[in-house]
C-alpha cells in the first residue's frame, strides 16, 4: 500500500517518504522534492525539452542539421550532441537562452555514426 516506507501500527500502519521525498496529497504516493525532472530529446534538427510533472514544453536549440546523438551532464548542467551534417561533437549550458550563441563545438571532424555518453564522474564525452 506504501510506495516507500511502511510503518506497522497495532491494527493499522503508517506510510512515510525517505528523505528527499514527500507525501502527494491528491494519492499518497511519495514524490521527490526539487527541480522538476525532464526529458531532453531531439527530432535531428532541434533539441528540446518535456517536463515530467508539469508536461511543459520548450525548444532549447533550432535549425540544426542532422543530430543523431544526444546526452546529458545533469551536475554540470550541459547538453552534449553530435550532428553529422556538421561532422561536431557539440555542448552548450541545459538553461541557455541564447541559443547557438551559447554552443561550442568540442570535436571535429567525426564522419561515422556516433553514440555519446556523457561521464559525470571523470567529466569525460
């Protein structure tokens, strides 16, 4: 019945959330506390961004030319993408509003279908 923590009570029981974490009101679930978790995907010719919880939608970058990878340094806060049209490895800050304008090209030269991955523990793509 729980979704985290079940407390046993003499003839009932008590649910709590771990730290990090509170009750939701409307269906008692534990939900955690924070920024609101979303999902960064690309359509190869823009970068954008679906929040979890709120549904809310925004473009982060346009007119890009054929994006066929896409990762995340989430502590860091960047976005890390490889357009083969461009033949770039790119980055640029998960909040920036200057779009192109906050990118940088970090590799050049690529000319094979590339996977990236972003290594948050050693900083390394």
């Amino acid at each position: 019945v729980c979704s985290q923590q079940c407390i046993n009570l003499e003839g009932s029981f008590v649910c709590e959330c771990q730290s990090g974490y509170r009750t939701d009101p409307v269906n008692g679930t534990c939900k955690a506390v924070g920024e609101q978790p979303y999902l960064v995907f690309t359509n190869r010719h823009e970068i954008r961004m679906l929040g979890l919880r709120r549904k809310g939608y925004r473009q982060v970058l346009d007119h890009l030319r054929n994006v066929m990878a896409l990762d995340a340094d989430v502590a860091e806060k960047r976005i890390f993408w490889a357009d083969l049209g461009e033949q770039a490895i790119f980055s640029m800050p998960m909040d920036g509003h200057k779009g192109k304008a906050d990118a940088s090209r970090i590799v050049n030269n690529i000319r094979i279908h590339v996977r990236i991955a972003a290594d948050w523990i050693y900083n390394n793509i």
